[in-house]
C-alpha cells in the first residue's frame, strides 16, 4: 500500500472513530449536568425550558450526530478491511451493504 494512502486511511480511521466517542461523552455530560443540577439545587430553581434544551441537545447529539460519525467509522473501517486484506473480505462486504 502507498504511503499516502496509508495515511489517508489513518486519517479517515481515526478522524471519525474518536470524534464518535467525543460526541458520546458530550451527550452524556449533557444529560448528567442537568441530573446534577436537579440533585443539587431545589426543582424550582430548574425551570422546564432548561431541561427541555439540556435533554434535546443531548438527544439531537444521540440521533443526528452519531450517525454520521458512526457511518464514516464503518466505511473506513471497511476500506480498510478490503485494501490491507487483513481479514476476509465478506466482513468489509457487509458493512458496506448496510
């Protein structure tokens, strides 16, 4: 394999695989602060427009984002799979197909 192809696929590799974890955490920092907050401060001080945007930040990040990062992570992975013929190529073929 090429040397620049080497490190494209790095880079498509690890440039959607640890985004993929970030938005995980994010999501779930998002929803622990407002459990957090509710724990830690008396209910009325939290008003439902905050829970309303704490909870749908973290379920957009969940539904929308995470996705996207996780379909770049499989179609690397999966070009990956094929160029280096690390494994057999019917893993690569059907992460593909889905």
């Amino acid at each position: 394999m090429d040397e620049w192809e080497d490190r494209f696929i790095a880079m498509g590799f690890l440039g959607s695989g640890i985004p993929y974890i970030g938005i995980w955490l994010v999501a779930a920092s998002a929803v622990a602060s407002f459990a957090f907050a509710f724990q830690r401060f008396e209910e009325a001080s939290i008003g439902s427009d905050g829970s309303t945007l704490l909870v749908g930040f973290a379920e957009r990040f969940i539904l929308v984002v995470a996705p996207r990062a996780q379909g770049a992570f499989v179609l690397s992975t999966s070009t990956l799979i094929l160029r280096t013929e690390m494994l057999p190529k019917w893993p690569g073929y059907v992460a593909l197909r889905k």
